[in-house]
C-alpha cells in the first residue's frame, strides 16, 4: 500500500552483464531482455494500446459496423453527447450507484474490520465467509438476486412482511431499480474493504494505543485520533478503486434490469455495450468510451496527486 | 489488539464483548451466505415446493429433474467445459510472462527500461470496458470472433503480474545471484533453478486469482464468443432465463449453482494462501 512502484530496490541484485562476467551491459543482455518482455509487449501492443488509439478515431467517426468504412464527422459525437438526455440520466444513475454504494459499504468494511482486529475464535473463517461474495460469478449471483428481489414471492418480501411494510416492485420501479443494484453491490464488494481494512489495522503499531492510554485516552479517542488518520492512505485507497469499479459495472445490470424500466437502471459501461453491440452507433460508443477513459485518468492522477497532501502517514 | 486482550483474567466485560463480536459475525455470515444458500435450497425443489410465500426454507425433492433440465437446456456440459478451458489457459498464460517479465525487469540493465517499465505500469490502469469497441473490430478483422482465441489471447499480457513479480524479485538478496554466478549457472539456470522456486507462493495466488477471474468474465465473452460452441457459463445462462414462458426460477438456480461452485470450491480449499495473495494485488 502506498508503495511507490518506481522504487529503487533496496539492494540491487547483480545485472545479467555482472552474471556473465562482463563489465557493461552489452547487446547480448539487451536482446535477452527484449526477447523476455516480447510477449507481454507486442499483446501490450496489439490489444491494449492499439484499441485505445483506434477508438480515438472511430470517436471522431460515424459506423454501423456494416459498410465498409466509418465516415469522419469531427466532434458530432461528442456534441450529440452533451445533449443527449440519455447520457446525462446514465451519468446520473452510475454517481447515484458509485455513492451510494460505496459510502456504506465502506462504513459497514470498517466497522467488521474492527470487530475483528482482536483474538476471536474463529476469525479465519468469519473473514474467508464474508469475503467469498468477492470472488461469486457476477451474472449468476445477478440471477439469484433478481429471484430475491420478486415483488410477491422473493425472500427479501419476508423481512419487510414481519416490519408490516409493503415490498417495493425493486425491478420494475424507476424509484427502486439503483438502490436494489445497490444492495448488490454492498454484498459483494463488502468482504474485499474489510480484508483490506482488516490488513490496514493490523500495520498500527500497538506501541502507539498503548502511549495514547497512558496519557489517559478513551476508546473513542484512540479511534479519533490513532486508528483514523492511520488508516487514511488505506481508505484512500478503497474510495477511489471502488470509484474506478463502480464506473465499470456491468454483469449485473445485464442480467437483473437491462437498463430499464425507462432507463432507470442504464449504467454507463451498458450504454457504451448498447449502443455499439445493439443500436450500431459505433463511433458515438467510441465517444462514450473516450469520456469514460478522461474520467478514469483524471481520478487516477487526482489521487496521486490528492495523496500526497491529503493522506497522513 | 492490544486494546482487547490486555487484560488477561477472566472478566465479565471481555466475555460480553466476545459474545456481542461474535453476535455482528454472525449476523454479517449470514448476511452473506443467504443468497447462495437460497440458490442452493431453491435449485433442490419442485415449481409447487418454490412458488410459494412465504418462501420455502427447506431443501426440496426436485434436484434431479432440476440439473438434468438445466443440463439439457443450457447444454451446461459444454459451458462448462469452455470456462474451464479459458480459464485454465489465461491463468497459465498468465503465469509464464509475469514471471519473465517481472525478470527481465530485475536483473538486465540498459538506458529505456524505464519506459518499458512506464507503459506497463499505465497499461495497468486502463480499464477494460473502454476499449470493447475497437478491440472487437479487431478480433473481427482477425477472424477470431467466436473463437477460443478472442477468449484467451488478448486476456495473457498480465501488467499486474509483471508489477507483482519485479516487487518480489527486488527483495531477492544480492548474493543469491552471486551465489548462482560462481557455481557458474547462466542467466537461465538461474531464473529456472532460483527464481522460479521463491516465486512459487505468489504464482499460486496469481494463478488461482486469474482463474477466478477469467471464470467471472460476462462482457467479453458475451460480445465476442455468443455462440454455441464457444459460449461461457455466464453467457450461457441467460438462455435458462430468456423464455417466452414463465422462467422456471428453481431450473434457473441450478444453472446458478453450477456456475458459482467452482470459483467457490477454490476459494475454501485455498483461502488462506489466496487471501495472503491478494493482499499482494492492493494496486489492482
């Protein structure tokens, strides 16, 4: 965590050159080395840096995938855009989830995490348990939630039935679709925050509670002012690659709601997939997608940016 | 916790406090496991045992009907089959050029390697869905769409791995590889015969981390291999769903169950060592 990757290493293991004897590098070790890296650089290339420019330019295009060629039109996709009512209400939906989602999930990972940051039996499995939502299959789990979610007969009914309160229609209400996606994705990202959490506390030096105790200090201001700020860089962290995440949902929107009803549930990532893969608008996709990347690059060097100032350590 | 266990006699104010942890545990297991536990139960009963509220808590006496329905409907057999397949080939893919990669970075020397080095560490931020668009075009001009190689090829570069195996490898003392040197092993010896063996805790996070992962892919697969011989689990479910009659929730869940097992099994044979891994992967 917090790690800075363009970091020395601590001792330098010898360079091939040294292995061999030799006093320099030499074209030998350039070549082995190009040779090594080869693989991961040309499939780099090819699927990773080459889409990327070559969305660029269908952004500024206009295609249906069926003639031949796309059709330069500058910036139209980009104006049709900003007004495009659609496009702003899928905006607006993906902040809705990303916040709402993230803001208690996050509080829910803290508090577990701090339950168990003490000797409890069993702790091994409670934290292997609640972090398996992690690793479930979007789409399946999607299924399983959409029978849950039944208007009539779905299990969540039960819990409302016993507090006397009606079950909303979750998946047919435009009021009820963002916060049902919602419960989903607290359910499968909560296990990850508090292992994460949970490997945060345990680096606070135990030293540091026990001289802040000494000094008198209650439980609520060794977590005021100890456990918090020490775990800053940690939430840091959480916040902007859930935000990073929460941009790129898609499995279960595909599956439990389609983006409906009247694109009350459209998520950005499943707008870029319908235009592209069912309207054939592939130049305004590419545009989306363009917008979807400035956003994340921008998050991206906000936080190394923000980090340095922001996050104590 | 220093905070918790300090005093060490028997109190009780510790008893309390274990007994009200162990209570949010419990309740927060729960929370968990009740959908995938419902999936289970459902997948066990007949339409009568299922359509019904308030909801049937039991396992039921459908089971067999409901799999082999399942089975038969979604052609699950060759679902899964092709996840299996995929997965196991990204994860070693994956595997094979982490390891030379994040080598190759250690141990040779020369002016641009920082570069090299950049572009992977951007590479390993770019989100996947923002480039379905041209990476389509791609795999249509190249023919591969509904191949197993859309499903493989573009998912072996692993920028995460490299990262993760030039950290492990900067903490490899110095006098390994002089060590190494002077019993007169070449530089391929050396990655065989040293490196490869240190590595072997971090290879088994990425592999069963990777095959998660590719086990969980839905967009890809549904864009680009949606058809019946190349089709993935995920993708593959949908037909249990998409009917024109009323969908048959309790068939439904034992194409669920088949899907989600696997990753599952995995997770509980391996979770110490895979929770211990990602640990290693906080950057991603």
């Amino acid at each position: 965590m917090g790690k800075n990757p363009f970091a020395k290493p601590a001792s330098q293991p010898p360079f091939l050159h040294q292995m061999l004897g030799l006093t320099r590098y030499h074209r030998v070790e350039r070549l082995a080395f190009l040779a090594l890296i080869a693989p991961n650089f040309i499939l780099f290339g090819v699927f990773t840096f080459w889409p990327l420019l070559y969305n660029l330019y269908l952004s500024f295009t206009k295609w249906n995938m069926i003639v031949p060629n796309p059709t330069w039109i500058g910036l139209d996709n980009y104006a049709a855009m900003i007004q495009d009512p659609i496009f702003w209400r899928v905006l607006w939906n993906t902040i809705y989830l990303a916040t709402g989602s993230i803001t208690i999930r996050l509080v829910m990972a803290l508090a577990l995490a701090l339950v168990l940051n003490q000797k409890l039996a069993g702790r091994d499995v409670y934290r292997a348990i609640i972090f398996s939502p992690t690793f479930t299959t979007g789409a399946a789990i999607a299924l399983v939630w959409a029978w849950i979610f039944h208007k009539d007969l779905g299990l969540l009914r039960l819990p409302l039935s016993w507090l006397g309160l009606p079950s909303p229609n979750w998946l047919a209400d435009v009021n009820w679709t963002i916060p049902a996606l919602i419960i989903v994705t607290i359910w499968r990202g909560l296990g990850y925050d508090m292992v994460i959490f949970l490997a945060g506390l345990q680096g606070i030096p135990a030293e540091l509670y026990e001289a802040a105790r000494v000094d008198g200090a209650g439980r609520w201001a060794l977590f005021r002012h100890i456990t918090l700020p020490l775990l800053s860089p940690i939430t840091f962290f959480l916040i902007v690659t859930s935000i990073i995440g929460a941009l790129q949902v898609f499995d279960i929107v595909a599956v439990m709601t389609q983006g409906g009803p009247m694109n009350s549930s459209k998520v950005y990532v499943y707008y870029v997939y319908e235009n592209a893969f069912k309207f054939f608008k592939v130049g305004y996709a590419a545009a989306l997608s363009m917008v979807l990347f400035l956003i994340t690059l921008a998050i991206t060097i906000f936080q190394t940016r923000l980090s340095r100032r922001w996050v104590h350590y | 916790m220093t905070l918790l266990n300090s005093h060490r006699q028997f109190s009780p104010l510790r008893l309390g406090r274990a007994l009200s942890a162990h209570a949010v545990m419990v309740f927060a297991v729960a929370l968990t496991l009740f959908p995938m536990v419902y999936a289970l139960l459902v997948s066990t009963q007949t339409t009568q045992e299922y359509y019904t509220f308030p909801p049937n808590l039991l396992p039921g006496t459908g089971t067999l009907h409901n799999f082999a329905v399942a089975f038969e409907r979604a052609a699950l057999a060759r679902l899964v089959f092709n996840t299996t397949l995929i997965s196991l080939a990204v994860a070693f893919g994956k595997m094979i050029l982490s390891v030379t990669a994040g080598f190759a970075f250690v141990y040779f020397d020369f002016r641009g390697k920082l570069v090299f080095f950049i572009v992977i560490f951007l590479t390993h931020m770019l989100p996947v869905p923002v480039r379905i668009v041209p990476t389509f075009q791609l795999m249509d001009q190249l023919g591969w769409v509904n191949t197993y190689w859309a499903l493989t090829i573009p998912f072996f570069a692993s920028a995460t791995g490299t990262l993760l195996f030039r950290q492990l490898y900067m903490t490899v003392p110095a006098s390994l590889a002089d060590a190494a040197r002077i019993d007169g092993a070449g530089p391929l010896q050396f990655l065989w015969n040293i490196i490869v063996p240190i590595s072997r805790t971090n290879l088994m996070a990425l592999f069963l981390i990777e095959f998660i992962y590719m086990w969980n892919q839905y967009l890809w697969p549904l864009i680009v291999a949606n058809a019946e011989t190349t089709r993935v689990i995920q993708v593959g479910l949908k037909v249990l769903i998409a009917t024109d009659a009323a969908v048959e929730w309790n068939i439904v869940m034992a194409g669920v169950v088949v899907a989600m097992i696997p990753p599952l099994i995995v997770l509980l044979l391996t979770q110490k060592s895979l929770i211990t891994g990602l640990s290693l992967f906080e950057e991603k």
